[in-house]
C-alpha cells in the first residue's frame, strides 16, 4: 500500500511538473511516534502514530488495532489521509495511529488500559488543534470514549474535540456511521451522471461490513435502479442476476449469518465475485484485493474504491489498459473523515446537528470534490486516480 500510494504521488507530481524536491515533501511524513505499552498483566505491544502532513490542518485518521499494524502500513495510510482531507476540501491534515494487537485475546479490562495507555504515550502530540485520531479497523466509540476521558484527564480539555468516532452521548456526530458507504453513493452516482455509462445499472460489492453495508443500503433507498447482484464477506457470499435486497442481507448479517450462507442465490467466492458480469465492482473489503493476478478477470466498467487500498499499482495500471474506470479510495471513501470533520466542528461550536444537516453537508463536500476531480481528469487527460491525487497535490503543495 505504501509503495502504490508514494508511486501514484511520484508519477502525478512528475505529470504536474513538481520538482523532485517537491515531491519527496509530499512523500516525506512530518513526525513517526513509536512506544512500547506494558499492561499490569505484564504483556506488551507495539503502538504507532505516523502524523504525515499538517499543511491543511490537524492530522486526522484513524487508530487500527491488528495484529500486522507495522510502520510501513500507518505510513501509507497517514499519507493517504493527507490526500484524502484534501480532495475533500476540509481544514485538516492526515495521520494514522495502530497498535500491533489482536484485540480479540483481550479482556474488556486490559482493553481500556491498552486505550488510555496509547493516550498516555502520545498525549503531547495530540489534542483538538494538533492530531485528531479517530477509529479504524477494530477499534470503535468505546475505545474512542476511554480515549477521550484519558485525554480530558492529562490535558484538562472539555470540549471532545480531541477524537473523533466518540458514542453519540458523548459528543459524537449523527450520521457517522453511515457516512462512508453514504459518500460512495454520493461519488458513484455523480461520476455516473457524467460518464457514457446511463439507465440501470448492476453492482457486486466485495466486503459487507460497515462501509459496504451502508453502501448497499443507501443506494437501494435512494437509486432503485442499482442493482445490487452479488455481495460477500470473508466467507464468500451470493450471486443472484434477478437482484438482492441489502435489507434482507443485512438482517442476516445482524443476526449472526455468514453471507456464503445465505440461501437466495447462488453460492460464489470472493474471486468469482471479481469475474461477474456486473457494471460496477464495489471493494469493501481489503486491501489489495485486486492484483496484477486478478485483474484480468475483472468484467466490470467501473470498479469503486471503498476500502483503503483495495487495487495494487498494477492491478490499476492494468485497469486503465482496459479503460474500466477506477475510482479512487481517496475519493469514493471521503465520506468518513468528511463526517469526522464535521463532528470535530460541531464539538468546537459546542452543538449538535441532526441527521439531515450532516448529510447536507456531506453532500455538498462529495458533490463539489467528485465534480473537481472529474473536470480535471478531463481537462489534463488524467485517470480518475491520478486527477484525484493532482487535485491534493496542487492544494497541498501551494
Ligand atoms: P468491517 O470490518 O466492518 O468490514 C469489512 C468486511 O470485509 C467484513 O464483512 C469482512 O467479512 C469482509 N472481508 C474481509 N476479508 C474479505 C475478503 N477477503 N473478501 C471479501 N470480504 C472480506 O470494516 P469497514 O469499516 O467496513 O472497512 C472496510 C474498508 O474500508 C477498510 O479498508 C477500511 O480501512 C476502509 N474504510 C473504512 C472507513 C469507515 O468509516 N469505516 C472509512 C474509510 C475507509
């Protein structure tokens, strides 16, 4: 992921005519913190926060709790971040934070002092106007509400904009949740309405999580004409040509189900979901999930980034060779941190928005990015990834 993200940077900085200079900055993260968390039970763990660029703002990204966190993964997920808030378009920066952890082997208790020790070891670095973490992959607003006591605690700060992703009782923002999965609607829909591609369109989404969860359940509310044919998680998953229902998927799911098991459809994998004849592949799931191995047996015009990552620098190279169109992560899913941001903003003006403000807004922030992006891909003859990554190249190096 690191090797994609600093080559897409090299190759588009090169394509704007950055000196080399200029695109070893972009390249180069501002501060990497690193530490050892002992808990009382006497079991360490390693815990990172890379902080890439405050050019625009506060850092900003998430804190991911894995097993395989290393610093190459937090630094390409913190640059990531800083192109991200800015094709957005909001006042921050980009970070990443994670402790190389299974969070499953843990008690509720050592789960909360691993939390309040992360802040402990960082808490001169972070705070509402310097680094504003958030959660990530196995992390939540549990976690973030520990965070934030712990945070209030050392520094005496009340006003919860120290994190974002808190519980909603505790100054968290409606519409998180689905704000990722809501973005990929807004971008896909506006990229749609541009492209040759019209009328009803098919989907198979790779990855029913949070994101792709929200992804499918908003489009079948508010585009009746997508339809959802195919959808998976680790299990494998369901192919049905007549349509799925993502509510009907996603009530299995809340009960416990495993998609490989559900009974509408016919039986797939997750490769034989890359093969379908759909018009747009949906990746939800995890990184690099299309290769230079795979590639080849994609079908679909476009292929939607919703995880971080989800296409090697190959796997898009060979994406463009067949002109199927690739929108980037940095884009299709800016719908989280633009929410984040929006949480972080209304902690700061001690209010709280309903549903429907945030979602105004995070429209207005998708429709205004995804238009930019476009525009310039075809004014500078880009590829959608590469006119994303121009377009916070141009605002990050002015
Ligand atoms: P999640 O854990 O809720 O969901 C991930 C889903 O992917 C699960 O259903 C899992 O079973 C499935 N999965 C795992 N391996 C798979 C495989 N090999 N094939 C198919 N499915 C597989 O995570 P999430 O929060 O939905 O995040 C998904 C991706 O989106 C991650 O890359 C994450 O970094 C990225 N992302 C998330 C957010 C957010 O707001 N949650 C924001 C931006 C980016």
């Amino acid at each position: 992921m690191l090797d994609t993200a600093r080559k897409l940077i090299r190759e588009t900085g090169r394509k704007l005519g950055l000196s080399q200079e200029q695109i070893e900055q972009l390249i180069n993260t501002d501060a990497e913190h690193n530490f050892e968390i002992e808990l009382s039970d006497g079991n360490k763990y390693h815990a990172f926060r890379v902080q890439h660029s405050n050019k625009r703002g506060p850092y900003k990204g998430g804190i991911r709790f894995h097993p395989q966190v290393d610093y190459d993964e937090v630094r390409a997920l913190a640059t990531l971040m800083s192109f991200k808030t800015a094709v957005a378009g909001i006042p921050m920066g980009g970070g990443k934070g994670g402790i190389a952890v299974d969070p499953k082997e843990l008690s509720k208790e050592a789960l909360e002092e691993l939390s309040r020790k992360y802040v402990q070891g960082l808490k001169d670095h972070i705070g509402p106007d310097k680094d504003v973490p958030a959660p990530d992959v196995n992390t939540n607003s549990q976690i973030i509400d520990w965070m934030v006591d712990e945070y209030e605690n050392l520094s005496g700060d009340r006003t919860k904009a120290s994190f974002t992703g808190k519980s909603i009782k505790n100054g968290g923002s409606l519409g998180r949740d689905a704000a990722t999965g809501r973005g990929g609607v807004i971008v896909l829909r506006e990229i749609l309405n541009k492209s040759s591609i019209s009328g009803p369109i098919t989907f198979a989404l790779q990855g029913w999580g949070n994101v792709g969860s929200f992804f499918a359940l908003v489009a079948e509310k508010e585009h009746p004409d997508w339809k959802l044919v195919a959808a998976t998680d680790s299990s494998g998953g369901v192919y049905n040509a007549n349509g799925l229902s993502a509510e009907d998927l996603d009530k299995f799911k809340k009960d416990g189900g495993k998609l490989a098991d559900f009974m509408i459809g016919k039986k797939i994998d997750n490769q034989e979901l890359l093969r379908l004849d759909a018009d747009v592949l949906v990746l939800a799931a995890l990184e690099n999930a299309v290769d230079e191995n795979n590639v080849d047996e994609i079908k679909a015009k476009i292929v939607l980034e919703l995880a971080n990552g989800p296409v090697t620098y190959l796997g898009y190279e060979a994406l463009n060779a067949k002109e199927v169109m690739d929108i980037p992560d940095i884009l299709a899913n800016a719908g989280g941190v633009i929410v984040s941001y929006l949480e972080w903003a209304q902690n700061k003006a001690g209010e709280h928005w309903t549903e429907d403000k945030v979602n105004k807004e995070l429209e207005k922030y998708l429709t205004s990015a995804t238009r930019q992006v476009y525009e310039r891909s075809k004014k500078d003859k880009l590829s959608l990834k590469e006119a994303a990554f121009a377009e916070a190249i141009v605002r990050l190096i002015s």
